[in-house]
C-alpha cells in the first residue's frame, strides 16, 4: 500500500539507495500519523509548570527520553493545544522530535554568535535561544517575507529577545560576517516528511526539483563555510533522506572548504531509528510513527 502512494520517482530512487527491505520500512512511516509533540520554552518556564498545566488540562503525555523539554502529546492534536493558556503565552512550541535533534547536535553556548541560515518558522532559532538561556546572539535568515514575518512573530511570542531577523537569502550575506555556531536546516524536497494521514506531497516530485534543491544546499553550505570561524562547529540538516541531498552534498563541498564531519553519538538519542548512511559518524533518522526522516551531521572547519 505505502509504494501505491509514494511519487515513481521518490520510490526508484529510495529502493536503489537503500534496498526494498529498507525501503519499504521509509514507506511504512510515511503511512503513519505522529502524535502531536511539543518543546517546553525554557525562556518563560520549566518542565514542570507545562506538566502542570496540562495535568490541569486533561492531557496526557511521554516525556522524550534524549531530550528533557520535549514531550508527546497523546490525546490531543494541534487545535486542541492551541487554544490553551500555555500555548498562547509562549510557554511551548510545536516542534517535531526531529527538528529538535539539530540545536541539540550544535550545542550552543552562552555569549556565542550563531547563525541560522533559514530560519522559518522559527522553531530550531528559538530553541537555540533557550539552550542559550536567552544568552546568545542568534541571526536569523529568511529570504520570504511573509515567511519572515511569521518568523519574527514566534520569535517575539517566545521571549527570544537577542535575535536578529534579516529578510534575505544566507547566501548574499557578506563575507565580512563570522559565527561560532550555524546552522544549516537547509530547503530541501522535504523526501522525509511524506506523510499519507496528512494528504501527501505537495505538488510533483521530480529529478528537476531535486537538482534545484540541490544546488541551493550546495551554495548555502559553502557560503556557511565561509561564514564560520576557523576551529569552530556548525550543523547542516534536512528532512530528506536521499544521499543527494545529504552525503553527497557533503562530499562535494568539505574538501573545497578544508571542513571535516565530527562524529554525531547515535547513542544520545535513544529509541531513534536510524537508516544506513555512507558518512561515518552521521545521522540519517528514519520515518516512522514518532519520527520524520531527517538527516544531521556535525562539521568542523579546520
């Protein structure tokens, strides 16, 4: 059933990268409907007010067990949740487990400067901002304005007060720039957020709209490399799991840019099911009913 409703395309080209077997566990998740999950925004509160809050509210919930401000919602969808006073003021963000992981494999610090390249809606850029305890100097990109806007306004609605919103694209930022930490959650064709509960892609998935994707993760992953300091650590992610957008975009540009992968611990991010990757040391999390597919790895620029 999964392979019915996965685009041809998509589907030759994950039964020849990874196999049928593998294959056809990537369209298993797809089929899956998540649960709703959220992060605790330690800016406003703590784990244990939220707790209470939705305690008070009827709602059951997991705690994640790698990651201790976000929780699985299992009563509850969005709507729900929205309409809740803990939600309105900023206390939690909707944010899928797996785009929780990148700012976790950054780790940044108090009184860094970090770059977000593409920075909507904001979820990964605030969170950044409450690893930091608001202490960090964080510059967000965003080429879209309307995209922009909504960015700024969850920035706002999350107390993240030392962010930067800039309305371009990363790769037009002068070189005169230089971050101890980025991040890169870069465009992507989205290959592992297929989701059939929710209708599905979008639009047609083509070799055409791959290579453009592609060539944006190349240009944004080298101008990263210039941006960031000698010595110094940054995060290229997707919710892709095609080498094309992940390993093989690696492959082409490190070398040129005398960067080097440093080993992400699977180990940290217990019960996560992780796909066969050809980089050491890189994580290529697979689609199922907790998670969306999404590819991280940690560089180094020497």
């Amino acid at each position: 059933m999964g392979q019915q409703v996965v685009p041809g395309f998509l589907r030759e080209k994950l039964n020849r990268q990874y196999g049928e077997d593998t294959a056809a566990k990537i369209f298993e998740g797809y089929q899956k409907e998540r649960p709703v999950t959220i992060r605790v925004n330690r800016i406003k509160t703590d784990l244990a007010a939220v707790m209470a809050d939705l305690d008070g509210e009827g709602v059951r919930y997991q705690k994640v067990p790698w990651y201790s401000d976000g929780l699985i919602v299992e009563t509850v969808r969005e709507l729900a949740l929205q309409k809740m006073p803990v939600y309105k003021n900023g206390e939690i963000y909707l944010q899928s487990l797996s785009s929780m992981i990148p700012p976790l494999v950054l780790e940044p610090g108090e009184g860094d400067s970090v770059l977000d390249m593409a920075a909507a809606p904001g979820g990964k850029t605030t969170q950044i901002a409450a690893l930091t305890r608001n202490m960090a100097s964080i510059t967000a990109c965003e080429r879209n304005k309307i995209r922009g806007e909504r960015l700024q306004y969850n920035i706002d609605k999350q107390g993240a007060s030392r962010v930067c919103v800039l309305i371009t694209d990363a790769r037009r930022l002068d070189d005169f720039f230089s971050f101890d930490k980025i991040l890169l959650d870069a465009p992507c064709t989205g290959s592992g957020t297929f989701s059939l509960s929710q209708g599905g892609f979008s639009g047609s998935f083509t070799k055409a709209f791959l290579n453009q994707c592609t060539a944006l993760q190349e240009g944004l992953l080298k101008k990263a490399l210039k941006l960031l300091k000698p010595g110094h650590e940054m995060v290229y992610s997707t919710c892709s799991v095609l080498e094309e957008e992940n390993e093989a975009v690696l492959r082409r540009v490190l070398p040129q840019a005398k960067a080097e992968i440093v080993p992400v611990q699977a180990e940290r991010f217990s019960g996560v099911s992780l796909l066969p990757a050809t980089i050491p040391g890189v994580l290529c999390i697979c689609p199922d009913n907790l998670y969306e597919g999404f590819f991280v790895a940690k560089i180094r620029k020497r």
